[in-house]
C-alpha cells in the first residue's frame, strides 16, 4: 500500500512515517498544501492522509480540489480540529474518513484498511516489472520465472518500490534519499550505497535479469539485462 502524508508538522509526520513503515506501508510525506495537491495529482496513492489546518492550502481546499478533478482516491482526515462542524466540512468536502487528533495508533491503520477497503479500486498490494514482483503483504521480492524469493529489510522495500515504480529511469540520489531517509535525515549518501548493494545482491540470489545500474554523477536506475 502507498500513502500520501500531508502534515505540517514534521515531528508528527516522522513518527506517522515510522509507524506505517512498521506496517509496511510506503509513505510519501509532503509538509503544506500545495505540495500535497501536486503530489496527489500527479501520482497514484491508494490513500491519503490530510491535515486541516496548513500552509499554502488548507486541507478542505486540497480535498475539494481533488474531488474537482475526479480524483477519487480514499481520504483520511488526520486533524486537530475535532468540532462538529469541522467534521461535516471534511466529510461533506468528499473525506472518506474524519479522524480527530490525538488519536490510537491502532485505530489509524484500522482506519487506513478500511477506507482502502470501501475505494473503487483494490489496494496496489504488489509491483512487478520484467521478471520480478514485490509483494506487499509478505515484504518479498521474487522472480516469477523460476520461483525463488528473499526478504527484504524496511529501507530495501522502498528502495525496490521506488524503483519498479520508475523502471529505466534514472532516480537521482538526492531523490532517494529524500523519499526513502527523509529530507530531514542525516543520512550520508554512502549509506545509500550500501542498501543498493544490498539489492543487488539479492537480486542476483534470485536470479533476476533486472539490474540496478549507475549513471556516474546523475544516480541509478532499474533496467532489464539484455
């Protein structure tokens, strides 16, 4: 499952990030408004979780939006906002859900599936591309040719996610860093390195013909060996 985050508060989205990880869930966390309509837009979420009360456009004014452009992915309302008219504002803006601050860690994710559940569409619970398919559900990456498959760790789950989602693409590092670290991460880019190796490594231990390939000075790329 991938989750569009819109929250301001950079602390509360960090502690939001680390507890959908735990549940395997891949979060794009954005901090205003604005950033959270584009990101909404342009990319394909099976949920988003919004904030009311932010910079630039305020939650109501990016669900509206959304809903303007026949958007129709599931919303969860995460906000400190909690009177009654607040809510009917979110619901009646087209929320699939009004989740009032603070709220159980439980009853977040219960809330998630269940949105996810209630949508038109199924939830994204895997990605494939070549010979390779990674599974949400059981955090494996297999090859759907010849049938092997290994674990991956938190980090090398959306490092494969980030690139079966832009297979021949190269992803700078600083993108990967960003969405996998955070933009607040003090992570050294050779940390980057190492978890690329990782991949590589298991990519080869399945037999895959999908490598992952580096562009001197511009960052790597995901491309089936021919």
């Amino acid at each position: 499952m991938r989750i569009l985050l819109v929250e301001d508060d950079r602390k509360l989205s960090a502690a939001l990030c680390k507890l959908l990880e735990k549940e395997r869930i891949s979060v794009d966390p954005v901090y205003n408004g604005n950033d959270g309509l584009d990101w909404a837009l342009s990319s394909e979420y099976d949920a988003v979780i919004l904030d009311v009360m932010m910079p630039g456009m305020d939650g109501f004014s990016v669900l509206r939006s959304l809903r303007k452009e026949k958007n129709a992915v599931p919303v969860l309302m995460l906000t400190a906002r909690s009177a009654l008219e607040d809510r009917l504002a979110g619901l009646d803006s087209g929320a699939d859900y009004y989740l009032p601050k603070p709220f159980e860690s439980a009853e977040l994710i219960s809330c998630l599936h269940a949105i996810t559940r209630r949508g038109d569409r199924a939830p994204i619970m895997s990605l494939s591309c070549g010979d390779l398919l990674l599974g949400q559900k059981d955090g494996k990456l297999k090859n759907t040719e010849n049938g092997l498959d290994v674990k991956l760790g938190a980090k090398e789950y959306q490092l494969m996610e980030l690139f079966l989602r832009n297979p021949g693409r190269i992803l700078a590092k600083e993108t990967l860093q960003e969405r996998v670290w955070g933009l607040e991460s003090d992570a050294e880019y050779n940390n980057l390195e190492v978890y690329v190796s990782f991949l590589r490594k298991k990519l080869s231990f399945v037999g895959s013909r999908m490598k992952i390939k580096a562009t001197r000075g511009m960052g790597y790329a995901l491309e089936e060996e021919t």
